[in-house]
C-alpha cells in the first residue's frame, strides 16, 4: 500500500483473532489508512528506521473488546497508529522529534510505553500526554 507499511499490517490483531473478531475495514476506512500510512512513511523517514506497529485499524467490535475510544477520529475510523521505534529511542524522543519535526498531525500522544498518532484530516496538531492510574480510567495532560 505505501513503501514500507501493508494493510495486513495495519489490520492485524492477536487480539482479534483470539477472540474471532473480524477485524477488516470497509472501503472508507481502507482509504483513510492509506492516507495515514502516507503520513507515516513521513513518521518513518524521519526516525531513520522501521517502526512496529501495535495497533492501527480497529473494527468496531474490536475497540469496544479493548475498551477504547469510540471517537470518529478513533482508531476505527483508520486514521491512529500506535507504534514503537526503539531502534531510534524512547517513544517520548519519538514524539519530540515529531513535534520538532513539522510534520503534519491531527493528534499526538506520548502513552509511556508508546507513541499514539493520528492523521485525521482536521490536523489540529493536539500535543497530549497520557496517565494511566490503576483501576481508573485513563487522563490526559496537554503537552509532552
């Protein structure tokens, strides 16, 4: 679908399938995630270095499985990829080098133990920082 990103890839989910969910997009979303994948050979480029997908298109039954957002601009619309690049640094340095970058975003979240990106077509550059707190549901703070 783009230089190094296939859509196996990005609808791929151990997830999905232990638990027998389909897990394919329709042919809107299918275009939204190449969209985004065009974006993320922008990601890639940058970080020097191939980055691993952990989640990118998620069907709606799937993201109501794993208890995430509902929101059109939501993983189950094709447009959020979250991802790892060790081989560059910390997903905290991913998200840094991104934001110094310029490169176009809707929304950018440093998650810990990744980065989460969106390329929705609003682009409104939202720069947040997530924390998980036990038993709660998840916060966000404005920034990196």
């Amino acid at each position: 679908m783009s230089a190094h990103f296939t859509l196996h890839e990005a609808t791929f989910s151990s997830r999905a399938v232990r638990a027998g969910v389909d897990n394919k997009p329709d042919e809107v979303q299918t275009m939204n995630i190449i969209e985004a994948m065009e974006c993320m050979e922008q990601v890639r480029a940058l970080l020097g270095h191939p980055v691993h997908i952990d989640s990118w298109y998620r069907s709606s039954a799937l993201n109501n499985l794993i208890g995430g957002s509902n929101s059109p601009r939501g993983h189950s619309s094709g447009w959020c990829i979250d991802f790892i690049c060790p081989a560059f640094g910390t997903p905290k340095q991913v998200c840094n080098a991104i934001v110094e970058s310029g490169i176009k975003f809707d929304q950018l979240i440093y998650e810990g133990s990744w980065t989460h990106i969106s390329f929705h077509p609003a682009m409104r550059r939202e720069i947040l920082t997530a924390h998980f707190n036990a038993g709660r549901k998840t916060t966000y703070t404005e920034g990196l």
